[in-house]
C-alpha cells in the first residue's frame, strides 16, 4: 500500500497560464471591435456673419415658403404668382431653375408654426439637386 | 586532433528564445491603453425622433470640435447634458467657440416636430456667438423606403 501512495497525479493542478495571452488578445479584439466611434450626419450649412447684409437682385431669388402643413409655395422674385408643390418636387424644380439662371438663390422662409421636418424636407431637396447658395429666413406676415 | 573546449561541451546559458512569458503583460498594456484613449461622447441621447434626409452626409471633423445641441419636442434646449434657456445658448457657445480656435461645429439635434421658430431662435443665437458651420443633424433615408410627403 506505502508504493501505491506514492503515485503522482500526472494532471496539473495548475491553471494553465501559457493561455493567458490568448485571452488578453481575444479581449483587446473583443472590445476593438465592439465600440463604435458614431460618426455624426447631417445636412451642413453655414450661417451668416453677423451684421452680414447681401443684396440681392429680386430677380435671382426664388422664394420657398414652407406652410404649417408642409406645402410649400413657390414665388420668383417680385412676381406675385404662387405655385404650390410638395417638397419633394422642389429637387426637380431646383435643378429647372439653375439652368435657366445659374445665379439662383433659394429663399427658404418657413412658417413659425411649422415643423422643423418641413424644413429639413425642403433642405434635403435642395442639397440633392446641388444647391450651394440657400438662405434660411422665418416666414413673417 | 585538440579536442574542441577542452572536453568540454560549452552550453550558452543565454536563451536564444524570444520571452513570450511577458506576452500577456504585452496584450495588457494595449488593452488598458486604448480603453484610457477612447474618448465617449459627453451627453447622453435625448429621446428625440430624427428628422430624415436623403442627402444626409458625414460630418468631416474631429469628435471633439463638434457641439451637439438638442432640441426636444417642447422646444427645451439641452447642451452637455443641462437644460439652458434659449437666451443663454450664445453665452454658452461664444467661449467654447472661441477656445476650439473657431473651428467648432455646431450640429442641432433637434426633433422633427418641433416648430420652425425654434430652430430660428437657435440660430439667431449661434450667429450671435459667431459660429458659422452649422450641420442640421438627420438620419439618411433611403429612397425606397421613404415615406410619402
């Protein structure tokens, strides 16, 4: 009985530590590959200097006035003509425009009472259809 | 024939190995050096309803020049977390302004519902602090889903 006492385990009874790097790796990957830096989107514009006054001929303006319900109504310039489409025929509209006056400004006057969606909506179009020189105003009167 | 070392078989001591036993002390340092690197947007979300835009684009600037505004469907303003009266939005972003060397980007987190004249008050605020870009944060919308408007 005293030879059969002295027979070792062969197991360890060790943790096995030659994995631990392997672990340290898989953990760095884990957490490299699990955040996200979230990139911020948007529509960029940029707001005027204050005190920063343009004038500019009736005729290179296109009015867009965005109404509560999300109709807008097109003016030209001093013309009192009013044409009423949805936002999402401007992007069209918009490019119309442009080729037949390449100096165009949209005039974007949005209704106090209208949602801010609207107005995005309106911005979008114009983004899509290339527009660079657009002034957002508050529809007054 | 002279016998090489004398007889004796000279065995270097020095390992000709790379240690790989301080490669977990290795894995580590990276590990806590990029968790100390990684920097988390300050404010929280606000529960707001994005507006959607097809020409939605990545802001191109570092994380850190971008100041978000949120604006909630009542029309209550939120920057880093507190609430600020509209009045106060140029007092806040004029300093943080000037100290980003003017190269701050202001992106106005607001809900679509919230009136027009929200957004101009806003923006009557920020051109009073200087700032001049200015990103109406949206989510991309995708053609074929969009919704009728």
């Amino acid at each position: 009985m005293a030879i059969l006492d002295k027979k070792k385990s062969k197991v360890s009874d060790e943790v096995p530590s030659a994995s631990m790097a392997d672990i340290a790796f898989l953990l760095l990957i884990f957490f490299l590959v699990t955040t996200n830096f979230p990139k911020d989107k948007g529509l960029a514009i940029v707001l005027p200097e204050q005190g920063e006054d343009v004038q500019v001929s009736q005729r290179n303006i296109l009015h867009m006035i965005i109404m509560p319900n999300g109709i807008v109504e097109i003016k030209r310039g001093e013309s009192s003509q009013v044409q009423q489409v949805s936002p999402s025929a401007i992007e069209g509209l918009w490019r119309q425009e442009v080729a037949e006056n390449e100096n165009m400004i949209a005039a974007v006057k949005t209704h106090p009472d209208a949602p801010y969606k609207y107005m995005v909506d309106v911005l979008d179009a114009l983004h899509m259809a290339g527009a660079e020189r657009i002034s957002l105003q508050l529809f007054e009167g | 024939m002279p016998i090489k070392g004398g007889g004796f078989a000279r065995k270097s001591e020095a390992s000709s190995e790379v240690p790989n036993s301080s490669m977990a002390d290795i894995a580590f340092l990276l590990l806590v050096f990029f968790m100390v690197t990684t920097v988390f947007q300050k404010d929280r979300q606000r529960p707001i309803v994005w507006p959607e835009a097809e020409a939605t684009q990545k802001i191109d600037e570092k994380l850190k020049n971008i100041q978000n505004i949120w604006v909630d469907r009542d029309g209550s303003i939120f920057i880093n977390d507190r609430a600020f009266e509209m009045s106060e939005v140029a007092t806040i972003i004029g300093p943080l302004y000037v100290a980003s060397d003017r190269a701050l980007v202001i992106s106005i987190r607001g809900d679509r519902e919230v009136t027009y004249q929200t957004i101009d008050l806003l923006q009557q605020q920020l051109v009073a602090a200087g700032v001049v870009r200015v990103v109406f944060a949206t989510m991309l919308e995708q053609r074929m889903t969009r919704e009728r408007r």
